[in-house]
C-alpha cells in the first residue's frame, strides 16, 4: 500500500468534507449551537415552571394534639426537610372560622366528608386490622384485604371527583386521647389497652393521581415528622429517655465527593454520547464519500486512477473515522460545558446542588483514547454500509439499523448493574462503553489494566475487521457497478422457484441462517418455561429433540427442496471417499481433550450458564434417563440436524462465492451463533471451522455428521461414566485425572492429542476442495490452479 | 505505423454478468483486437452492445471473465497498476468533483499518478493553456457548463501525458460546439502518437476520426478492419449501411437460432433500417 496515495486521497476527502457545509453543520456547528440552545431552553422551563400549590383539607383540625401541625392555612415550615415545601401546600379546616372561608366547591365536599365519615372510619378501622393482621403475620388476612379492596372502590370514585389532593380525618377527642395516654404513661403505666388509641387519623390519598401523590408525599413527611414530636413530648413527660424510639442509633456518613458525583453523572453520559455520537458523525460523511461518490459519477474518475482500491478506502476510512472522532468529541465537550454551566446557574439560584466538575485530565485522555477505536469500527462499518448503497438515499435506509444496534449495546451497557467482565470487555460497543464508565467512576486504573487492554484489543480488531469488510465491497464489481434496477417481487419469487439452481444462492444461505434464528427467538420463550417446567429428564431431552428438528433441520430442508434444483447436493448427501469418514472418527477423540481444557482454562472469561441450560446438562448426566435417549437427544439429533443446516444448506451457499475459506469462517460463525450461551458459542464456532473443512474437502455432509456424533456421543458418555471407574481401572490413570466435576485430561494425554491434531488440522484446512464443487463454478482467478493438482476424488 | 508493435493488445476477452432477470448475461463474447500507437481505433455499436464493459476490462475497473489483455505490454488483470499509470481513461461515468476547483481536480490526479510538483506544474500551466482553460481554473466543479466540465475531463485524462487514451462515448450529452471542441482535442492527441481507443454510436464521429473500426453488437465483434476496407469487403456504399446490414445479419441468424421467437422477415430490411437509424 502506497501512503503517499492514502494521504493524497485522505486530505483530498477531508477538503471536500470541509467545504461542504452540511457536513461542517454536523460535525462541528450543530455541537457546539444545540447544547447550549437547548440548556438555555431548559433554564427557561425551569424559571417560568412554578410548581402549583396542592389542597389538603383536614376534618376536625381543632382534635389533633400539641405540639401544633397547622397554622394559618399551612403545615408548619419546621415539619418540612426543606422549609420552602412548606408554601406548596394549602391547608383547609373545618374549623369555624376557616370553615366560613371555604368556596362553594370545597364546602360542598366537605359536607360529601361529612356524611362518609362512617363509612370512611370503617375503612380506617379496617385498613388498621389488615396492618395489624400483616405484622403478626396472621394467615387470615385475604379475607379482610378483600373486603379492604370492596371498600376502597367505592370511595375511590368518589375521591378522584374531590377539589381536594389529600385528606386527612382527624378522630374525635384524638387530642383529649393522646394527651390521656401521655398522663397514664407519665403514671407508670406500660401495658394494657389503655395506652393504645381508639382511633387513628385517616391520610386519604390516590395514588394513580400523580397531584395526589405529590401532596401525599409532602403531607406524609409533614405529618412524620409532627409524630415524631408528639411522640418526644410523650417521652419527656413520661421521664423516659429521647433515645427511646431509636436505640441504636447507626451513624451514616456520606463521603461521596461532590466531584464524584458529577463523575457518577458524567458515567452515564458521556460513553452513552460517544457511542450515538460516534455513528451518527461517522455515518453522515461516510455515505457521502461512498455512495454519493458512486451517485456523481466521480467514483469511476478514482477508480482508474493509480491508487489501488486498498489505498482509496483507506484514504476515504481515516476521513470517515477523523470526522466520527472530532463529532463525538465535540459533542461531549459541548455537554460538558453546558451541563457545567447550567449546574453553576443553578447553584447561584440557592438550590443545594453542589458544583458539577468537569471529568479529571486523566479521564479526559481516556474518553479520548476509547473514541479512537469506537470511531473506527463505526467508520469503518459505515464505509462498508455506503460502498453498498446504490445511492445516498438507499444508504440513508441503513443508518437506523446501525444505530439501533448501537442503541441497544450502549442502553445494556448503562444499566447499573452490568459491569466489565473479561467477557464484556471484548465485546463490541459494550467492551469500550463499560470501560469508560468504569473509569469516569474513578475506578482505580491497576484493577483495569487487564480490561482496558482487552477492550483496545479487541476494538481494534472489530474495526480492522468491519475495514475489511469495506475495502472487500469496494472490490466486488456487482457491489461497485450496481444498476439501479427496478424490484419486482412477482418476477424475483417467480424466479425464486422456478428458475432454481441447483445450489442455494449466498443470499438464501444467509436467509436460512436469519430464518434459524427468528425459529430459535420466537420459540426461546416457550422453551425455556418448558424445560424449567419439565417434570423429569426424558421430557427435557425429548424437547431438545423437538427444539432441534423444528428450528434448524425444517428451513434448512425446507429451502433445499423448494429453492434448490439439487437438494441432495445442497445438502451434501452423498458419498465421499472413506479417508474422510476415517477422519471424521478420529478427529473428534483427538480434538475433545483438547476442546474440554480450553474450555476449562477459559472458564474465568465466561458468564454464569442460565439456569435453563443448567437443567439440560443436569438431564444429560442424569443416570435415571436411558442411554439411548440420551445419545439420541445429545449426539445424534445435534448431529443430523445442525449438519444439515450449517454444512448442508448454508455452507453450500455460502461457498458459492469460490471464496472457501471466508465461507468455512462464516458457517461456522453462524453455527456458533445459534449456541447462544457464551461457552457453547465460542466452542461451536471453533469446531464448526473443523466440521466445515471437512464438508468442504470432501464434498459430503457424512464426515461431518460422524464427527459431530462421536463428539457429542463422548461427552455424553464422559458425563454419565460412572464416578469411581477411573480409581478402579488403572488404565485410564494417564488419561484422566480427578473425578467426576473435577475430571481433567493429564498433560501427557493432551499434548499426544495435540501433537495428532496439528497436522491432521493442517492437512484439512490446506488441502483442496472437493472436485464436485469445482468443476461446476470455475473460480474467476488462477488461483485454485494448483488446487487442482492435488484434488480429491469424490 | 504498421511496423510498430501494437500498444494494446486484446484477445478473445470475455465478460459474463449475472442478472436476475436475464440470468447470466454474455456482454462480451472473444473479443479480439488490436490497436497501435498513432492511430484512433473506433468501436462502433448501439447502446448496451459491450463497448463499456470491454473498456471498462481495458481500465482494469472490470476484471475478464475469460481472455487476456494486454497495454503497453501490462496484463490488465494482473499488473492492473501499472496499466493504469499509462492509460488516461474519460467516459459519462467519469464526473468530475463538484467541491473542487478545475486547478485543484487535476492537481489531485497529477499527484496521484505520482508527478514530482515541479514538472506538474509546469505541465498544468501547459495544459491549462491548450485546453483554454485558464478563465474558470478556480471555479468549482458544481458551477462549471458541461463544456467546462468536459475540458476538465479532458484535461485529467491527459495530465500524466499517456500513451494509451481511452474515450467512451465523450461527446454523449453534449452539445454540438463542445462535441466538436472534444473531437478536435481527440484528432490532436493522434497527431501526437497517442494510442486511442474511441467508443461511439454516432457514425459521423467514426468516418471523421478513426482509423479503425470494430463494429460490436450483442457483445460480439462483427467486423473490424480500416474504414474503406470494411466498406469494400462488405459491398456497401457507406460505413452507416454497412452498420446496419452487419447488426440486421446478425440478429436474424441469432433469431434463427432461436427456436420460440419467430423470424424477422427479409422484407422488412430497409423500414428496419430506417427505424433503427431513428433510434441512434
């Protein structure tokens, strides 16, 4: 690659990017305007927003004990945490005077009060016994929850008409009462029903309404602490300790920092902006650069020029990725002033808020370095999403999804509780977003420093692979030469099934793949309940079964019989040299100590296995479920089923495209894919590479169901061995050591499989393809001339 | 000129497309020929006959299906970098940037064709000149007349000064006073030894240029040779009868060959003819 080329085409974009101006208001004007317009728009809300004053009326206000709770029309401010509250409540009474001040609407519902009041006090007293009920934990308390929920229907109703958010019912003599109490404790008293109210006050609210809530709220927390007090004037009066209530009294202490604070907020922002930020500012200049470029006509001017295709998607990427970068960056710079700007406002104004500052230089350098990879993979994804579009306005189509995916890893990744596991961290989007928050957090560096190097790792890696991706559009000629041409679905469907191939196509590959998953998530659900749901173990294999065959042998059969003139070729179905069938035996014994260690040894990186899959497991070792079923359920259904799918339908179509490797890598993603739990997907995947040079050497699907099934079959049978066999035979002794869950292969036994497996591996992954599948699609190149000199009969 | 060796060489070069509603589509079938240096070589054929795809595959944009091409003595397929240092290539396709000014477009090009600064300056100033372009040098590429756009076209073929020029159909779109500036730049380059492929459909272009012609049609080759050969070999008046008796030959025997389709009568030749010369 010439970077002369790369930086000719790279300052050629960027100056083209710059001098056109939706482009300069994306990225740079819209920033640095929208964030500051929109917290001055906030700021206004905030000042014209009063928050409405909300009505209590209290029934026989003059019966509530000292200390006082209400004075001229407002709760006392020094019941209220903040005084200011203390304006946000009106407080109507029925006392005389007031009672002559009332409008007409509120004097007409205090009249309504007045002949409820009965039925209310039955409420009361009701609502009082299921309390009572619920702390002695006393079983009979349906019953009267019951004849509780009746009750409170019927008043309900009536409520949500009343002029009134919340209603407080004071009991007759209620003053007279508690002040007895006081006298009677204050005597010596201590147990009996005298010490005990008659009856207690009445707080009526709703809390579907969200004025009502709000009121009750405030009222509650009023009325507490107007409690409390009462409660300290009983305590005084009875000679007792103010300590009382409260005996052990833990000290809280909050040592949060107000900076640490703000770093809590900035947390979740900034990875959260960076991400959308980051394929929003990629996307825009991407499309441009590919699909407008093919849309002007200049894209053929580049393409005879003597840049290689290499050098002119590279050129264009760096563009992309330094416009992504400089969005996303701009972006957070701008929230971070304003929010820091508005926070200071704010403070001035009295509200106790504390000063948001800005992220330290440290974390500052760090959202810097994490924006590097996350621009490039989105820069490099959109590139390739643009080199595909036809048009700008067919590119455009593809932003959403891009972005909702985006979305999606980034909202997983703010939830709270999701924290950077080794697992987590080489994740796309996740890995990076995680990262940053842990960081913004303050978390300590040393603890990150194995995660922070995974994340760029394996960002890097994600990026170099989406740039790939790219740079492998803009060198397929259908992709760069699309026509324009009008869709007919009649003729396509028509074409579809009448005019069949004799192998699936690499789209109706991929469809099956899709249509695998749909099976597997719209069926997921009622699987699991199923399973969980299970009476006994043969039920569980049996669903295996079921799972198995509906939701990837059926659309991988389906499609070869209804789109494929050659189902049996499609699928692989017939013979092959019994050299394959030897391997297809033997591999698997080598490979499974090998597999098992792995797994073992990559055992930290991985999440818990779910509970569902726990059960399955706990089926298969199960020693209550017949042998059989248990081959049946683990080795041989998987084995047919999962073949038929990924080495018959798909790999057939896949390998299509006389690109063998690229699409044994392929199947085989997919086929770990639909493992769906971390472990089996990476386990899957590695093995679905093994099982696709075999398909693809020999040409037939039967090595690979062999493999698959002797596989399988020796973990079924590891797992249901009997626990003491390996202390009685002292055969096994060199193989195996440990028992049971503890069972691990010895060194000695893995390095001999190791050193069977290398050239065995090698020998499948750099031989030829079987001829069959040559002869029939000439690759384009020379290149698979000197395959051919060593090619495999069928 | 016939004792120098041929600058581009093409032989039995294939394309095969697959299209969804047509199936695998042949746009060009063992196509062969031979141009040299000093000599505009004409191919002549009606729209979608393969004229593009074949120099498309001569740009290296496209790679063969089957077949071999060689320019300058570079295989297209395999050494496509250094054909594409001495080819200078213009078609419809090839816009121009509309962010760039006429100066900095072909600047750019120069550079990447890897022009030392010095001596591309120079060779701007010198282009600029000739081509008369030197009152819109500044202009953006958006503001630019067709014409304007055209010489800059031109002027970026040419800025590496390359033996080998391809032009497909140039003067498409354009109107008669910048479709003569285009012809006369194009005869001018001959003079200079360049070698040229030139791709049309308008037969006047072809008598007052070319040297020799291929005429294609249905990505095959009818016939090619120099202009009054073909004419006398084929016993007809002029080169446009000529076209049109080849194409009418021609789709008769493939309808012939054809089973469903019923065949054209042979009386209809001459309303054929005047019917096709309508839709050129």
């Amino acid at each position: 690659m010439n970077w002369r080329n790369v930086k000719l085409i790279f300052l050629r974009e960027v100056r083209d990017q710059l001098r056109d101006r939706r482009t300069l208001f994306m990225v740079a004007v819209l920033p640095l305007i929208l964030y500051p317009v929109m917290g001055i728009g906030m700021l206004n809300m905030t000042v014209t927003f009063t928050e409405q004053t909300r009505t209590v009326l209290v029934v026989n206000a003059g019966d509530l004990p000292q200390p006082p709770l209400i004075a001229s029309g407002r709760i006392l401010e020094r019941h209220f945490s903040s005084p200011a509250d203390s304006e946000k409540i009106r407080v109507l009474t029925d006392a005389p005077e007031d009672e002559a001040a009332l409008s007409p609407a509120d004097a007409r519902f205090l009249k309504e009060v007045r002949a409820r009041l009965p039925r209310l006090e039955q409420l009361a007293a009701l609502a009082d016994e299921v309390r009572a009920a619920e702390s002695a934990s006393a079983p009979a308390t349906a019953e009267l929850k019951e004849r509780l929920t009746s009750q409170q229907e019927e008043l309900s109703g009536w409520f949500e008409q009343a002029p009134v958010q919340v209603l407080l019912i004071v009991p007759k003599n209620l003053r007279a009462d508690v002040e007895a109490i006081h006298g009677r404790l204050a005597a010596g008293a201590r147990d009996g029903e005298a010490l005990e109210l008659p009856s207690h006050p009445i707080l009526l609210h709703n809390s579907a309404d969200e004025k009502s809530a709000i009121a009750f709220r405030r009222v509650r927390q009023a009325v507490d602490a107007w409690e409390r007090e009462v409660l300290r004037e009983r305590l005084k009066l009875a000679g007792l300790p103010l300590s009382l209530p409260s005996p052990v009294q833990p000290v809280a202490i909050d040592l949060a920092r107000t900076e640490k604070i703000a770093a809590n907020i900035w947390s979740k922002l900034f990875p959260a902006l960076l991400v959308i930020m980051s394929v929003t500012g990629a996307f825009y200049p991407a499309i441009d650069l590919g699909a407008g470029e093919k849309e002007r006509g200049t894209m053929e001017t580049l393409l005879i020029s003597p840049a290689t295709r290499h050098e002119i998607v590279t050129g264009k990427f760096l563009t992309v990725m330094l416009f992504s970068f400089s969005t996303a960056l701009l972006n957070l710079a701008s929230m971070g002033f304003t929010g820091q700007h508005m926070v200071a406002l704010r403070a001035g104004t009295g509200a106790a808020l504390g000063g948001m500052t800005l992220p330290t230089l440290t974390a500052v350098m760090w959202i810097i370095l994490l924006a590097v990879p996350l621009a490039a993979l989105f820069s490099a994804l959109s590139l390739a999403f643009a080199m595909f579009a036809r048009s700008t306005k067919e590119g455009q189509y593809y932003l959403t999804p891009l972005l909702m995916v985006a979305i999606g890893l980034m909202m997983f990744s703010m939830n709270p509780s999701v924290e950077l596991t080794p697992f987590y961290s080489v994740m796309p989007v996740v890995g990076p977003a995680l990262l940053l928050k842990a960081l913004l957090l303050g978390t300590n560096l040393g603890s990150l420093a194995f995660s922070a190097v995974a994340v760029i790792a394996s960002s890097l890696c994600y990026s170099v692979l989406a740039l790939w991706w790219a740079i492998d559009q803009f060198q397929r000629e259908d992709i760069l030469f699309r026509e324009a041409e009008r869709f007919d679905m009649r003729l396509w469907l028509r074409h579809l099934l009448r005019e069949k191939e004799a192998i699936p196509s690499f789209s109706e590959a991929a469809f099956c793949f899709v249509l695998i998953l749909l099976l597997q998530f719209l069926s997921f659900n009622t699987m699991r309940d199923q399973f969980l749901a299970a009476q006994h173990d043969g039920r569980v294999l049996q669903l295996q079964m079921i799972y198995l065959l509906t939701t990837v042998a059926t659309p991988a059969l389906m499609m070869a019989v209804l789109l494929t003139r050659d189902p049996l070729r499609t699928l692989k179905l017939r013979g092959c040299h019994p050299k394959w069938l030897l391997a297809g035996l033997v591999l698997p014994l080598i490979l499974q100590p090998l597999a098992i260690e792995l797994l073992h040894q990559m055992r930290w990186f991985f999440p818990e296995l779910p509970a569902g899959v726990e059960q399955t497991l706990k089926a298969m070792t199960n020693p209550g479920v017949p042998l059989w079923l248990a081959l049946l359920a683990f080795a041989v259904a998987p084995a047919i089923c999962e073949e038929l799918a990924f080495r018959g339908f798909i790999l057939s179509g896949l390998q299509r495209t006389q690109r063998y490797r690229l699409a044994a890598v392929m199947s085989s993603v997919a086929f770990g894919i639909v493992h769906m739990i971390p472990q089996q997907v990476f386990n899957a995947t590695l093995l679905g590479l093994v099982l696709a040079a075999l398909a693809l050497r020999s040409g037939s699907l039967y090595p690979g169901v062999l493999f698959h099934l002797v596989f399988n079959g020796t973990q079924v049978l590891m797992a249901r061995m009997p626990r003491d066999m390996t202390a009685e035979s002292g055969l096994l002794d060199w193989v195996i050591r440990g028992t049971g869950e503890q069972m691990r292969f010895t060194p000695a036994c893995l390095a001999v499989c190791a050193v069977l497996a290398v050239p065995l591996l090698m020998w499948l992954a750099f031989g030829p393809v079987a001829r069959g599948w040559r002869d029939n699609y000439p690759a384009e190149s020379g290149a698979s001339a000197g395959e051919e000199a060593t090619a495999v009969g069928a | 000129m016939d004792e120098q060796a041929p600058m581009i060489r093409v032989e039995r070069l294939s394309k095969q497309f697959h299209d969804l509603r047509r199936g695998p589509v042949t746009a060009l079938g063992e196509a062969s020929f031979h141009v040299r240096p000093g000599e505009i070589f004409g191919l002549l054929g009606p729209n979608g006959a393969g004229k593009t795809t074949c120099l498309r595959i001569l740009s290296t944009v496209l790679r063969p299906t089957s077949g071999r091409a060689t320019v300058a003595g570079y295989d297209v397929a395999t050494q496509a970098g250094e054909v594409r240092r001495r080819i200078g290539f213009m078609s419809g396709n090839t816009g121009i940037y509309d962010r760039m000014t006429a100066w900095e477009l072909v600047e750019y090009y120069g550079r990447l064709y890897g022009i030392p600064e010095e001596p591309l300056r120079e060779r701007l100033e010198n282009i600029f000149r000739t081509l008369q372009m030197n009152e819109f040098r500044d202009m953006l590429g958006s503001k630019m007349s067709t014409g304007m756009k055209q010489k800059v076209s031109i002027a970026r073929t040419i800025v590496h000064d390359p033996p080998v020029l391809i032009f497909d159909e140039p003067t498409s779109g354009l109107d008669i006073l910048v479709a003569r500036a285009v012809l006369e730049t194009v005869d001018a380059l001959r003079d200079q030894g360049k070698c040229i492929i030139f791709s049309t459909h308008i037969m006047r272009e072809v008598e007052k240029l070319c040297d020799r012609i291929a005429i294609i049609h249905r990505g095959e080759i009818l016939a090619q040779g120099g202009l009054a050969e073909l004419v006398d070999r084929h016993a007809q008046p002029d080169i446009e009868e000529l076209f049109f008796e080849l194409i009418r030959r021609h789709d008769a025997s493939s309808d012939a060959a054809a089973t469903d389709s019923p065949p054209v009568p042979a009386a209809d030749h001459s309303s054929r003819t005047t019917a096709a010369r309508h839709t050129l």
